[in-house]
C-alpha cells in the first residue's frame, strides 16, 4: 500500500502520502494543514525514521510492526470518532439512515449487486428446469449458487488484486476493497447453506422417487 513507485522500498513521504489521502475521503478535517498535522502527530510516534528521503525495506518495515504492534492494526482498520451521543439524540432515524447510506454507498452497492445475481441465478435456473419435482429443483438452484459463491469467495481472497485495487484511487472509491475479509465470511456461509440445501435436496429426491425395493436393496445389500 505504501509503495507507490514499487521499488520494494518506502519512505516516510511515501508513508504520509497515503495515510493523507486515505484520511481525506473521510472529509472530518477543517483544513489540509489540520489533516497534516494529525498525520504527522501519527507517524512520529509509530514510524521512527529520521527524515522523509529515508527508506526502509520489508524486512525493517516488519521489524517496526513486531515491536509495536499499533502500527498494523492502524494498516487494517484506522478508526475514526464517532459523533457525540448529544449530537446523536438530536438526529432523526431517517437522518442517521441518510448519513448510513452516505458513508456506506460502495458498500450497500455491492450487496445489493450480491443479492440480485443470487436472485437472477435463482430465476435462471427455475425456468431451464421444466418438469422437475421441487426437490430437484432445490437441489439444482443450489448447485449454481454453489459454483458462484465458491467463485466469489476465491476471488475475494486474491491479494494482488486487492493490492491493485487499493492503490488505485477511484476503484478505492467504488469498491469496498478493505471489507473483503468480511465478505470473504458472508460469501462462506451462503456457500455453506447452499451446500446444506444441495445435499437435502438430492437426499428428499432420491428417497421419494425411488422404488422402494430397489431401496431397501441398495441400503440393505
């Protein structure tokens, strides 16, 4: 993330460049001489290189992080204040959903992008299947939601493409890229129930449409 020029090298420019930018989307600062002067409060208690020309290479930069242990957390997760409970008594749940959505867009964005291609891979496979019984049924829907959220999930673990994505300011924008472990979780468990309901599916299937002697045979024989 800090490396801007890729030569497996940072400097406290480069370091300060980024928590910057990264800090300025949040728009909570007055001015740019308040958000740089919070930044540099920042890095000189966790960073300890004298000047911003200086460089520092992974395995010094993985020295930093063992001896203060601060510094990675503030790498996953900076935490921003939130509102005082005054000024939060006085907002109206509709102001608080509005300032939800507002903070939240990229977010709910790729959600509700989630929700409706299980949704539109649901439909597509109702109306390719005529004929059937529900069971089959359920038990094919959930074979296609399987091979998609086990797509999904790989996908939301590729650290390269997160790297990219990161690095790039307007996909930083439009897409959620530092919530992907937290996807990687709920793309795990839709994967965990559609197997669940794959497997009963084809269980009911198989019990209620088979002959019941060519079952007591395959189960007693």
């Amino acid at each position: 993330m800090f490396d801007e020029n890729n030569d497996d090298k940072v400097s406290m420019d480069e370091i300060r460049t980024f928590y910057q930018k990264y800090l300025s989307e949040f728009r909570i600062f007055q001015d740019q001489e308040q958000l740089k002067e919070v930044v540099d409060i920042f890095l000189k208690g966790f960073f300890p290189i004298n000047n911003d020309t200086q460089e520092i290479n992974f395995d010094q930069f993985y020295e930093i992080l063992k001896q203060n242990p601060d510094v990675f957390k503030s790498l996953y997760l900076i935490t921003i204040p939130d509102q005082g409970e005054e000024d939060e008594k006085n907002f109206i749940w509709y102001q608080r959903w509005c300032t939800y959505v507002k903070n939240n867009a990229n977010r709910i964005g790729f959600l509700i992008l989630y929700i409706l291609s299980i949704i539109s891979l649901i439909i597509y496979r109702v109306f390719t299947l005529k004929n059937e019984t529900i069971w089959y049924m359920i038990a094919r829907v959930s074979g296609i939601l399987i091979n998609f959220n086990f797509a999904v999930a790989i996908s939301l673990m590729l650290k390269q493409t997160m790297t990219i994505i990161r690095r790039i300011y307007y996909l930083r924008l439009l897409i959620p890229v530092d919530d992907h472990i937290d996807a990687h979780r709920l793309v795990g468990t839709m994967l965990s129930i559609s197997a669940l309901t794959h497997t009963i599916g084809h269980t009911v299937q198989f019990v209620t449409h088979t002959d019941s002697k060519y079952l007591f045979l395959l189960l007693f024989n």
